[in-house]
C-alpha cells in the first residue's frame, strides 16, 4: 500500500508542476504559447480550470502525504527484538556482557 501511494504522489507532484508551470504569470509563462486554447475556451474560463487543477491536485498531494504517512511500514518489531535481545544477554548483576577485544600481545615498547 505504502508503494502505490508513493507511486500516486510521484504522478500527482508531476501534474501539479506541469499545471503550474502552464499557468499565466505577471511574466507571460508557458501559458501565452497556448493562444489557441484561450480563444476556444475563453481567458477566464481556462484561468478558472487552471486554478481549480491547482487546488484540486495540492489537496490530493497533501491527503495523499498524510495516508503515506500513516501506511509507512514501522520498524518497532525489529527494535524490540533488539531491545529483547540485549536483555537476555544481560548477567546475574545487572550488568551488561559486551565483548571483549582481544589484547595486543606484542610488546612493541
């Protein structure tokens, strides 16, 4: 599940930038090379369309987040059986066993 959302959030970060990107700025932007379009449709109406996509995707994108989130695949049973592990190699005292180097037997004085 994790997966597919992530899949999901690549395809709708995509669009998104591409609908931003066709959006008409202060500076003319990639939509001014689409003259065709706005005479069919209007200027306003393919203003509106762009503005809704916008909204519609970063809402998606953001609800999208927050399942990825909570889908996201936990590593609580590993940690626990590390935690468990290293209890069960604790001594009688309480004291933890940690291994031990070996010594440097030359004497290099």
């Amino acid at each position: 599940m994790y997966i597919a959302l992530s899949v999901l959030i690549i395809i709708v970060s995509i669009l998104l930038t591409l609908i931003v990107l066709i959006q008409n700025s202060k500076g003319g932007g990639l939509a001014a090379n689409f003259a065709a379009g706005n005479q069919t449709f209007g200027v306003r109406q393919t203003a509106d369309f762009l503005e809704k996509a916008t909204w519609t995707l970063s809402i998606v994108m953001l609800v999208l987040c927050i399942l990825a989130t909570a889908f996201a695949p936990s590593h609580k049973a590993q940690d626990n059986a590390v935690i468990e592990k290293l209890e069960q190699n604790q001594s009688v005292e309480g004291q933890p066993q940690f291994p031990v180097a070996p010594q440097d037997m030359t004497n290099n004085e």
